[in-house]
C-alpha cells in the first residue's frame, strides 16, 4: 500500500492520481489529520500489510524507525516536484516492488537517493 501523509498537499496527490499511482492519504482516507508522525502513524504502520509512506516530515529520516515491515520515505525537495519524485522512485529498479522497499527509511531528494536499512550499520546513497 502507498500511504501519503496529510502533509503532501491536493495538487500533487491529484498529480499521483493522474500518473495512475494508487494511494491512500492520511485524514482524507484513513486516520485523521492531526494525527502526530512518532504515535498514530507509527502505530498504523505497524497494522497494514507492507505500507510505503510518504511524508515531508524531516523527524522521521532516523535510522531506529527502520522496520522489517514498513518503508518511510521522506521528501526533500521541491513541493511541487513531490509527485514527480514519488513516481520515480517507485519506477527506480532498486525500490521497484514492496519487497525492496522493505525496512528502509528514504530521504527522496532531486539529487538522489539517501536511506537507512534495517540491520545495516551505515547509511546508503546513490544518485539518480
């Protein structure tokens, strides 16, 4: 499941829409928007079945969220090129299928791509 969070705003999640990226978004349809990212989300993250999530919140780019089940992916770049972003990194054939996302915490940027990994000390990067 690709989960938005409340905080990427219409126009992009209608963009994703028109790029035939099938999500759900935090306090439009599930949760509620104020839900805070470190409690509710965690906690709905821990509930689905492999969700990726996408969010602008930098708090979460921290090597102990990682988890065997979930991916966070933190975007750092642009507002307006958030759904381009998102779109090429789930085309990139390194994180193509949930199963390569998989414990991973991603800080997406225009530059490339920066992430933790569960049981992995260091972090990973690579440029698109």
């Amino acid at each position: 499941m690709i989960l938005l969070d409340h905080n990427i705003n219409k126009s992009q999640a209608e963009q994703l829409r028109r790029f035939r990226i099938h999500f759900r978004q935090i306090g439009y349809d599930v949760g509620r928007p104020e839900w805070d990212d470190q409690q509710e989300i965690l906690r709905y993250l821990h509930r689905v079945k492999q969700p990726t999530f996408f969010t602008w919140d930098r708090g979460l780019f921290r090597q102990h969220l990682c988890h065997p089940n979930y991916c966070i992916v933190v975007i750092v770049g642009p507002v307006l090129e958030t759904a381009r972003l998102i779109r090429k990194f789930l085309r990139h054939p390194q994180f193509k299928t949930k199963a390569q996302r998989q414990g991973k915490v991603v800080e997406l940027s225009q530059a490339g791509i920066t992430w933790w990994e569960f049981s992995r000390i260091h972090q990973q990067q690579l440029n698109w």
